[in-house]
C-alpha cells in the first residue's frame, strides 16, 4: 500500500473481503481510497468457507484475486442435492444440466482474505489508514455489528431467528465428487459444502443451523458424541464424517439497514443487509453491492461529486431488488421447513418432489443463483 495522504476520495470501514474488494475496485478506477489498519488475525482457524456464484467469481478474476488463490483453496460444485423432512422428497441441481462449468465455487475464507489483503499491497493508489480520514465518500463495510452506521443514526432492523449456526471442517470416508449436500430436517438445516482441505477430495465444510440452546449444546459436545449426532443426520449420505477442526458458532438472523446511504455515505455488504446461511448467498450479495457501487462511481457525470446523494440513490435503487428478493426467500424457506404441523410438512414435501421434475424451473433457479 501506498503512505497515507491527508485526504482521500474514498474511505472504506471494514477489514473484509467486502471492504477490500470494494477498495481494489475503486483504486482501479484511479480514485484514492483510504483502508483502516488491519488487526492480526485472530489465534483461532477460522473454519468459514464462502459458495461464491459465478458473479462473484467473475468480480474477483477482474479484481486478479481469483488466480491468486491456491488450488486446494478453491472446489467446483458440479452437483447439489437439497433434502426435505421425507425420504422421497429431495432437488437435484446439475451444472452438466444447467450448461455451465459449476453451480458454484466453494473457497476456503481465510485464503481469499489473504489474497485480498496481498493484492491490496500492490494496488496503486490505496493508503494505509489510522482511524478514520477525511473522504468526498464514507463506505461502511464493517458488517452486521457497525458502530458507524449507529452513530449515523441508521437503525437496523433485526429479527432473531432463535437459531445458531455451527460451522466446522469436517473429513468424509467417500470422496466428496463436487457434490453439496443439504438436509431440511425441520427445525435444524444442515448442508455440507465439498472442500480440498484439510484432506483432498474428501473434505467438507459444515454448515449446521440448529435452536439456539441445542446449537451450544452440539458445539460443546465431545468430538465423538458431535461426530455421531452428525452422521446419524446425514444418513451416511457423504460417507463416515469425522471432525476436522475445531468449531465456532455465531447467532443467525435477518436484518437490513432502513437506510442505505446518505450525503457522504454509503453502506454495503452485511452492514447494509443480512440473510440466513441457508442458500449461501450472505458474501455474493456483498460482492455484488461492491460491482453495483464501483460501477455507479465509475459512470458518474463528470460534474457530480462522489458522494452526491443523488448519485449514491442510484446505487441503492439497482440493490434493491436482488437483496429484497434473497431475504425473502431465505426467509421464507427457513419458516416453511421450521413447521411442524402435519399439512404444511406434507404440502412443502410434495412441493419438493414436484419442482425436482420441472426442469425448466430448476433452470431457472440455478441461473438466478449463478447471477445472484
């Protein structure tokens, strides 16, 4: 990174991947952008792993971060499978089917945070910052717990779902084969993402949202007791599963921000918005805030400053939509498999069944996805 400068064009709170593409975005387009300093990574592994879409894979090879990631780091999913609370009721997406390379990417998280932080070092025109620095344009990136967006007076609007997530990596006696796996088991969701790492081809990434006291529960447990509940879920399904790191776990809701920019200001990424895990889309939608803003700036009038209300209004308006429609429908699948009552367990299950052999709206479906 280049030394600091007393002002900026553009300043980006946030040390993520959201913050940092959108900060390598931007010094593309010449403009002087301001990052805080970057805290040593915590002492825990952190065990995330990203199902980032084709849009978002697209952002990244531009930004030439996506080359920089080690192979082991980065997993096609070529298939998925999503089963419902009955034996017959189950979806299959295929990317031979749907005529592309994947249905998505799974990436290790902690790799692509240090590509981005590398690339970030070579970008010309991007500055090392101390706190905040002066800027024609404030973007908030720094997630759902923003003291800036507070401070501007935004109120987020959030909504517990009683539900933790529990995450870890996890090794399979049986090859993964590009395959995700999903499991709607009513209350709890659980969906096991295809990994290189720790072990090639037969790694995992565990993604388990359960009520919250059995969430706490399951991430205390003893590995062998864990290991068991796990497989006794899964069905043997994706092999004999066994832990491969530690666990974390972190509260899920929903939210969104009733304001998303201002004169100044800007907010993107899960400071503007929140959506639960069940469709692994919460950083696709960050990313594609960053490709909408960096473009918006990138076509301004020549006469309009970079934080023209105005201007940033155009932003919001593209966002909108996509957001408003993945909330919705996370939201709405999560309290769909969350009934208990026998009609409603019934009717979704049918449902399922019924899509899986509607080929042209699973077409559809898998290209929303990919575009997201």
């Amino acid at each position: 990174m280049a030394p600091l400068m007393e002002s900026v064009d553009v300043c980006i709170r946030g040390s993520g991947a959201v913050a940092f593409s959108l900060a390598l975005a931007l010094s593309r387009q010449g403009l002087r952008v301001a990052l805080p300093v970057v805290l040593p990574p915590s002492a825990e592994p952190d065990v995330r792993a990203y199902a980032l879409n084709a849009a978002s894979r697209a952002l990244l090879a531009d930004l030439r971060v996506w080359d920089a990631l080690p192979a082991d780091a980065v997993t096609p999913v070529y298939d998925m499978h999503v089963q419902g609370d009955a034996p017959d009721a189950a979806i299959d997406f295929s990317a031979w089917r749907q005529g592309v390379a994947a249905l998505a990417w799974i990436v290790d998280a902690a790799e692509l945070d240090t590509a981005l932080r590398t690339a970030a070092r070579f970008a010309p025109h991007l500055h090392l910052a101390c706190g905040e620095v002066p800027a024609a344009l404030t973007v908030l990136a720094e997630g759902k717990e923003s003291a800036a967006r507070q401070a501007l007076g935004v109120r987020f609007e959030r909504h517990a779902y009683g539900q933790t997530a529990v995450a870890a990596r996890l090794t399979a006696s049986a090859a993964h084969g590009g395959v995700a796996r999903q499991w709607f088991k009513s209350p709890d969701i659980l969906a096991l993402l295809p990994l290189d790492r720790p072990q090639p081809a037969h790694s995992l990434g565990l993604v388990w949202s359960l009520p919250h006291e059995q969430a706490l529960t399951m991430a205390a447990a003893p590995a062998a007791d864990f290991e068991q509940a796990l497989n006794e879920a899964t069905g043997g399904a994706a092999g004999t599963l066994r832990l491969g790191s530690t666990r974390a776990t972190w509260p899920l809701s929903i939210a969104r921000a009733d304001r998303l920019c201002g004169p100044g200001w800007a907010l993107v990424g899960d400071a503007a918005h929140v959506v639960h895990p069940l469709a692994g889309q919460g950083l696709n939608l960050g990313l594609a805030d960053v490709l909408v803003l960096a473009r918006v700036l990138a076509e301004r009038e020549p006469w309009r400053g970079l934080g023209d209300e105005l201007l940033l209004r155009r932003y919001v308006r593209q966002r909108a939509w996509p957001t408003q429609a993945m909330a919705g429908l996370t939201d709405g699948l999560l309290h769909l498999f969350a009934s208990q009552q026998p009609v409603v367990r019934e009717l979704r299950n049918r449902g399922m069944t019924l899509l899986n052999h509607l080929a042209p709206i699973k077409r559809l479906l898998t290209a929303r996805a990919l575009d997201a």
